[in-house]
C-alpha cells in the first residue's frame, strides 16, 4: 500500500468515524474493534493489501507509540478529580504497584515452567503484558473532567501509572538478556530503575506542572493581558518533562501524567472552584466562572480546557493509526500457538488474582474488585515495550516469539474487553 492510499485509508475511517459517532456509541462494539477488523481485513490474513514489519520498523513503531501514550497519558492526568487525596488515589496506587507486579510474577512464572523460556524472556514478557492500556482503554476510563465514577477513576489512575511502574520490569529482563545496561546488577535496578525513576519522575511532574499553572495564571493577570495557546503549552509541557525526566534517569511516562495532574490542580485551586459534597473541585463552575470573567474582561481562571480537547482529538487518531497498523503486523495463520494460552491465562487467572491481593484491606468491595480484575484492556503500552526492546538489541529469534505472542494479546484484549465493556460499564 502506497503513502498516498495510506493516507486514504486513514481519511475515510476519520470521516465514517466522526459522522457515525452516535451509531457506534450504541453499538455493542468500540471503535478500537472496527479499526481492527479492517486492518486484519486489508493485512496479510486476508487481502494482504498492506504488511507492516514490526521488527523492521522498529524505530518509527517505537515513536509512534511513544507519541500516543504521552498524549494519552496527559490527557487522563487533566480529568483526574482533584485535589489529590491519598484515600481515594490508595486503590489505584495499590494497583499500579503490587497488582502489577504481582501481573509480572504471574506471568514470567507461565512463561518460565509452562512456555519454558529463559528467566530473563519470561520476565521481560511479563513486563511487555503487565500494564493496562490508556489508548485502547477510552471506553472503561473516565469520560471528562468531574466525572467521579469510582471505577473509571480507578482503571483511569491505575492506567496513568503502571506504563511508568512496569519500564524497570522491561529493563530487567532485557539486562538478564544480557541486553542494556542493568545487568544482572539486581540492586542497582532496585536504587536506580525502580525507586529513583520512581521518585523523580513524580517531582519532576508535580514541578513542572505546577510551575507551569502558576505561570500562566501570572501571564493572564498581569496588564496588558497575555493570550495563551493552551494547545501549544500543553505539548510544550509534554516535550519538556519527559525529555527532563529522561536526562535524570526517571520516568518519563510517570512525569507527564503527573504534571498534568499537577496543572489542573493548581489552576483549579487558583481559580477559587467550590468543592462538591466529595471535596472534590468542581472543574464545570470552574469553567463557567472563566468564560464569565473572561466576557467581563477579567483574567480567565481556567488554563487547559482547550487543551484536553485538543489531546484528545490526537488521541483518537493515534488510536485508529496504530491498531490499524496493528491489523497489518498480523497474519492470523501464523500467530504463535502459545497466544491463546498466554491471554486466558492473563485475562482469566492473572490479572483478577493479582487486583484481588492488592486490594485486599483496601475497602473495595468484591463487586468492585471482580470489575477492575476484568478490564485490564491491554494494547499500545505493550506494543511499546516490545519495540523498545527490539530496538534495544533483543535477539531475533526471542523478538520474533515475543512479538507475535504480545500482539496476540492485544488482539484478544482489544476484541474480548471490547465487546465487554458496554454491557458490564455501561449497565453497571
């Protein structure tokens, strides 16, 4: 397929995509799957029309997916409820950390006795598979800001996290490997990939965000008046944290997240938003009062409205592109057999035993618990991972195993959460 029938393509699913919005809101279907179908449709299971390498284009899949999950990422740290609260974030903390790597453990375990891999591939497999997704996941996380659906909240937070939280499993694998840095070192893995990138990618995040609310909360005050381009400052932010994050050693990922959690609850606690009956700031009477002041000729309150518009515009994009490369890097004939045992397993053991233990004490109820365990939507991060890892040096034959296996995952992820979620979200 031609640049130009690519590009083709990509504009008539835009175009079917926006004008049949309402109908596939009340379909039993996300768009992820319709993206999908037609890409398995015109890749090699079927008219074989487009093929896409992911060992060969390693380095463009790998910034591709880089792009959309900051994107993402941000745009779910923005509709975080704040102000921050440790008792209502203890869920999703507890399961971007011990769930996940209990998801790791888990896995590596299969992979190691059941798929007989060396220990270091069944860790960095685990690694790839852990984290739940926040490209693919639009439909189970929360829907704008002020939402306080306690489970959207909590697979959106979880979501935000754990790509950060499972990196240093991914490098520990690959340094079992022999490949990267890390080593069989365990403990300089601990100090440097796990508790400082941990640490600094937050105060990195916290700061900049913060700073930069602060800052433009100034520039709108001060006379004469300073015009904004929210979209511009946004990804500026973006670009910014995790290049800095990157220099120090920290998470990327983890920093952009908490920088627009940061952003809007500086701007949200500048601007005065009263609380709900949670404690929560309210953002809407946040964004009243700014369009209001604003026509008075005062300084608007609120700063990143426009932006999460515009971040998730180029969310969907990104979502349609890549799972419709998705389609072309798979032929369903040659998936690895071990797929289907590797997902059920995930899915169906894994994952809800890893929510169960690290949730225990936490006060969620069973109910609660049994939902998060289901929806644990894998997709772009996993991609990833397993192109940074085969951009990192990963021997051909494990990188041709694991990537069929992982892309088998987000496959059946993409199809069985899909066609889940609005009955079980959507009624429950």
């Amino acid at each position: 397929m031609s640049t130009n029938q690519w590009f083709l393509l990509v504009g008539l699913l835009m175009l079917a995509r926006g004008l049949a919005a309402t109908t596939i809101s009340r379909s039993p279907f996300t768009s992820a799957i319709v993206y999908l179908c037609v890409g398995i449709l015109l890749g090699p299971s079927f008219l074989d029309l487009f093929r896409f390498d992911p060992s060969a284009q390693s380095g463009l899949l790998e910034l591709m997916t880089q792009i959309a999950l900051l994107i993402s990422l941000f745009s779910a740290g923005i509709k975080m409820p704040v102000p921050f609260k440790l008792a209502r974030w203890d869920a999703p903390l507890r399961l971007a950390w011990v769930s996940m790597t209990l998801t790791v453990a888990l896995v590596a375990l299969f992979a190691y006795y059941v798929l007989h891999m060396p220990a270091g591939a069944a860790i960095l497999l685990g690694g790839i598979l852990a984290p739940t997704d926040p490209v693919l996941a639009t439909d189970v996380q929360v829907r704008h800001p002020g939402d306080k659906d306690q489970l959207r909240f909590t697979l959106t937070c979880e979501a935000g996290m754990n790509d950060g939280s499972a990196f240093p499993f991914v490098l520990l694998g690959l340094g079992m490997l022999g490949v990267g840095e890390t080593g069989h070192d365990h403990l300089r893995w601990l100090l440097v990939d796990v508790i400082w990138a941990t640490s600094a990618a937050v105060a990195v995040g916290v700061l900049a965000g913060s700073g930069l609310a602060r800052l433009g909360w100034r520039l709108r005050v001060v006379k004469p008046r300073h015009e904004i381009m929210d979209d511009l400052v946004a990804l500026g932010l973006i670009a910014i944290v995790y290049g800095v994050a990157s220099m120090v050693k920290a998470s990327g990922y983890l920093a952009v997240f908490f920088a627009a959690v940061a952003l809007r609850q500086t701007e949200l606690k500048l601007a005065g938003a009263p609380r709900d009956r949670y404690g929560l700031l309210e953002p809407d009477v946040a964004k009243s009062q700014a369009a209001q002041a604003s026509d008075a000729g005062a300084p608007p309150m609120v700063v990143s409205a426009e932006a999460l518009v515009f971040k998730e515009h180029l969310e969907r994009l990104s979502e349609l592109t890549l799972v419709l490369l998705l389609g072309g890097m798979i032929s369903l004939r040659e998936l690895p057999y071990e797929t289907i045992g590797v997902a059920a397993f995930l899915f169906l053991i894994a994952r809800p035993l890893a929510v169960y233990v690290g949730l225990m004490g936490s006060g969620v109820s069973n109910r609660m618990r049994a939902m998060t365990g289901w929806f644990g939507v894998r997709g772009i991060g996993s991609l990833f991972y397993i192109v940074y890892a085969i951009e990192a040096g990963l021997p051909p034959n494990l990188a041709r195993e694991l990537t069929g296996i992982a892309l088998g995952v987000i496959v059946l992820s993409i199809l069985v959460h899909g066609f889940s979620v609005k009955p079980l979200i959507d009624t429950k």
